[in-house]
C-alpha cells in the first residue's frame, strides 16, 4: 500500500495546497529514531552543544521571511503574531546555549570521605547525563514555539539528546523547512542530520512513542490525543518519562471590590486575552468567576462591548472550527446560560467571538453543567456570576489541574487588605502559575518561568518554558570510590571544565 500524502492545507479556504511529505512508515520511524540515537555523540561536547543551538538561531533568523510565509499560509495566524513568536523561539535558543555553556544545569556535587559521618559517607561524585533519544510531539497553535524547533527540542538538544519530532498536520510544510534550516546548523558543527529526525502521520506518532530506543518524550496539545500517548509510554516494557501539556481552563477569580474598583478595565482586558490568537492560546482563561450585583453588571458590559467589537477569526484548521462551534452550541443550550455576546460562525471559514453566562450555583455539584468546567479552544469564555466568597471557593474546589489562575484585586486587597490571600492559597493548588493583576495569555521565556500544572494541565510537574525544562532530559549519576583517571571530567577534583558545583558541602562557582 502506497504510502499517505501529507498535504499543506490553507485554512482560510480549505483547500489543499501542495503535497510537502509522505506519512511515515514504521520502517522509516525506526530509521529516524536509529540515526538519532547514532548521533547522540555528537552532543557530548557542550561547546558544541552551544554553538548549534546558536547557530540554529541564526539560521532561522536568516531564513525568516520564507518561514514566516510558509507558516501564515498553513496556519493563518498572520506575519505579526508569526514574526513574534519566531523571535521568541530564537531567543528561546540563544537562552539554552547559555545555560549549556555555565553548566549549572548538570547539578555537580562531591562528597570527599568522611568516617565520622553516621553512616560513614564515601566517596561520592554525582552529576547529571542526557537519557537519550527525545521524542517531541507538536503543537498546533505555534508553530514555531511548540513545533519543530521550539521549548521541547530546544532544552533536550541543550540537554545532549537527539530529538525525532513527529510533526502536527496543521504545518507540515513549515515543519519541513524549518527542519532542513537546523540540520544546515547541524553541520555547520559537524553534527549528522540524524541528530534532528522529522516524521508525519498519526501512526508514525503511535509508533515513535513505543520505539525501544526513545528514552523520553514532550507532547503538546489535547488531553485525548495526550494520554492516549501517556498511556503508551507507560504500557511499555520500559516505561519512559512522557511530559505532556494536555488542557487547562485557566480559571480567573475577580473580588468583588476589584469590580467595584475597576469593572470596565477588567472587562476589557478579558476580552483581549480571551481573543488573543483567536482564543488558540493555552493559557487562555476559559472560566471567569465574577460577582452579582452592580459591579459585576458594570465588567459583564464591559465584555459585551469589548468582545462585540472583536473581528472574526480563521480558527487553524476547520476540525477545530467545527468543534468549536459543536461546543459553543451544546454550552449554549444548557438551562439559565445566556449568551451576551454569541459566540459561533462568522463567515463560512471563520468563527466569531462570544461569551457565556451562568450562576455559579449551578457549577458546585457535578451534572450536565461540568461541560462548562471543559476547555473548549476558541475564543469564547465562561463568565461564572457567585453571590458570596463561599460559592466561588466552592466551584474552584471542582475544578481539575491548570497552567494558570488570575485573580484581579482591588488596590486595597493588593496591598495586603480583604481576602488576596486567601484567594491566592485557594488557587495556588490549581496551578503552576498565579497571575495577579494580569492576564495569563503571553508565556514570557525566563530562568523563574513554570508552564505545567496538576494534571490534566500537564502529566509531570515540570516545565516545558523557560531554563529549567532541561531537567526533563536528565537523569542523575553518582560514581563511588571511582579513581580519579576514570572519572568523568565534570566530577574531578581539579574541576577541569569549570563548572557550578557542591564541593564538600560549599557551593562552589
């Protein structure tokens, strides 16, 4: 049987626009993921290392206007958004070289004998190595920042692992591309191709998980499609680490003194994060749990104006279009939810933005009002009205894992006054990160960066944004009582490579 297309798709029109690959075969999964593992000498040295993820930055930057051409015409997110986060991901990998080339990252610590200790300690030197072969699953709604090139192949290259990238079906062509420009960087040091493997298709993804020489993987994208692979890695005869970003509600609490203070600059910044990108972002708050009566009143017009005066949008393929208006319908249609603004079809390839609401009562038991506890990706949100402070604390308590929560405080409750605390001790549980005063949409790339979340936000407690998504590729390796001729050199005496390190109990730098 003859091997699958793989179509670039234009998802302003519908229509196919050239075929760029094949699905991939389990034979050439295995090819993929065996020139990897082949090629993960070749990251040894972490000048090298360095000098790649550099390189690879320049090169993308180099190549900028096709990359940006090709990905506007597969994803429709526009030359604006798309040069951004082309930026972003190149800052993204300059910021792993540097953190390669410090070294902290390989926690090294030694411990010289010492009889007296209880129990007596040995010689012990520990450090951190790659695991191996990353398998990394793209995203959809960026893709350059969570695709071929982003978070996830970044920080495991920086880690010293090969990567085999199965790449999403919304930009195969970009996907291509951008792979040939970082192999270009590759050799540029002489590293082999293989260090950066490419395959496409829902079977190649399937069969890349369960590959034997896969030692980890990073997934990006809906909470079925993620356990299912989840599940996979853990049904294998060696389970392997499997960090997936599944879903997240991003719940927003707003006090009610925040509304009194400040109800049209809320509405109106909701209605901005909501719609950014089309409501395709991650962390995009999908349930606001805002309080009845007249400041409440005065945020719910806000909204309305803000978000009436959105234009529609080109969701990123039209599955998701018709999913989203399957969700906003059957939401829509549930008793006591109104719809302010409706949320639904623009033109015959758009979607238009909208919100709901419902009393918060009717989210504090479990029924057919769970639905609204769901992400539904798109630009719609869900705006909670509660009568008192225990009702909100009761619908946050039935709400599952998150990358974010928000509270809006007034100026008051933001110096220390009324209840931000609490508030901020019932959400911190929810969420890996805690917005105050903000909005959740926007992931800055930083060293105090966490994007992950209990589950089903993400399936580890890692992060997949900033410096220390390294970890994920790592594991630790103490050497006892070796001779000092055959230690690696990140554990000698004499620190030959000059990196961070415990020494006898003193942090050394």
């Amino acid at each position: 049987m003859a091997a699958a297309p793989v179509w670039s798709v234009d998802p302003r029109t519908g229509k196919q626009r050239e075929q760029v690959a094949v699905e991939a075969t389990a034979q050439e999964v295995d090819a993929a993921v065996r020139a990897a593992h082949a090629a993960r000498g070749s990251l040894a040295d972490r000048a090298v290392r360095a000098a790649f993820l550099r390189g690879a930055a320049d090169q993308l930057e180099a190549a900028k206007n096709q990359l940006v051409e090709v990905a506007d015409a597969e994803t429709a997110l526009g030359p604006v958004r798309l040069n951004g986060e082309l930026a972003r991901t190149c800052y993204q990998l300059r910021a792993f070289a540097d953190i390669v080339d410090e070294g902290a990252f390989l926690d090294v610590v030694i411990n010289h004998p010492d009889d007296t200790a209880t129990p007596p300690i040995p010689d012990l030197r520990r450090y951190k190595v790659p695991l191996g072969v990353v398998a990394v699953y793209s995203a959809s709604n960026f893709p350059f920042a969570f695709s071929v090139p982003g978070g996830d192949t970044a920080s495991a290259l920086a880690a010293g692992c090969p990567v085999v990238v199965k790449a999403h079906p919304d930009h195969p062509g970009l996907s291509e591309l951008v792979a040939s420009v970082l192999r270009r960087a590759a050799a540029e040091q002489g590293i082999p191709a293989g260090v950066l493997g490419l395959v496409h298709g829902f079977e190649a993804g399937v069969e890349l998980v369960k590959h034997p020489l896969v030692s980890a993987a990073g997934f990006t994208g809906s909470v079925r499609g993620g356990r299912a692979l989840f599940d996979a890695a853990a049904a294998r005869p060696v389970p392997i680490p499997f960090h997936g970003e599944l879903g997240s509600l991003n719940p927003v609490v707003v006090t009610e003194a925040a509304a009194a203070e400040r109800a049209e600059a809320i509405g109106t910044g909701l209605a901005g994060s909501m719609t950014l990108g089309v409501g395709q972002f991650c962390v995009k708050p999908g349930l606001v749990l805002v309080p009845s009566g007249a400041a409440g009143d005065g945020l719910v017009k806000s909204l309305t104006d803000a978000v009436s005066d959105t234009d529609s949008g080109v969701l990123l393929d039209h599955r998701m279009r018709d999913n989203f208006l399957a969700g906003v319908t059957e939401r829509a249609g549930l008793p006591e939810v109104e719809s302010p603004v409706t949320p639904g079809a623009g033109s015959e390839h758009t979607v238009s933005p909208g919100f709901l609401t419902v009393p918060a009562e009717k989210l504090v038991a479990e029924g057919a009002y769970d639905l609204l506890l769901e992400e539904c990706f798109g630009p719609v949100t869900v705006v909670a009205r509660y009568d008192d402070d225990a009702q909100a604390n009761a619908v946050l308590s039935r709400l599952p894992g998150n990358l974010t929560a928000t509270v809006q405080l007034s100026s008051g409750e933001a110096a220390g006054e009324g209840r931000g605390a609490e508030i901020l001790a019932e959400l911190t549980p929810l969420a890996g990160r805690v917005v105050v005063n903000a909005w959740p949409t926007g992931v800055a790339v930083a060293a105090a960066q966490h994007h992950g979340g209990p589950y089903p936000a993400t399936t580890s407690t890692s992060t997949s944004v900033g410096g220390t998504a390294i970890e994920r590729w790592l594991r630790p390796v103490a050497y006892q009582n070796t001779p000092e001729a055959l230690l690696p050199l990140e554990v000698r005496d004499g620190n030959p490579l000059g990196l961070p390190r415990r020494y006898d109990g003193r942090l050394e730098r």
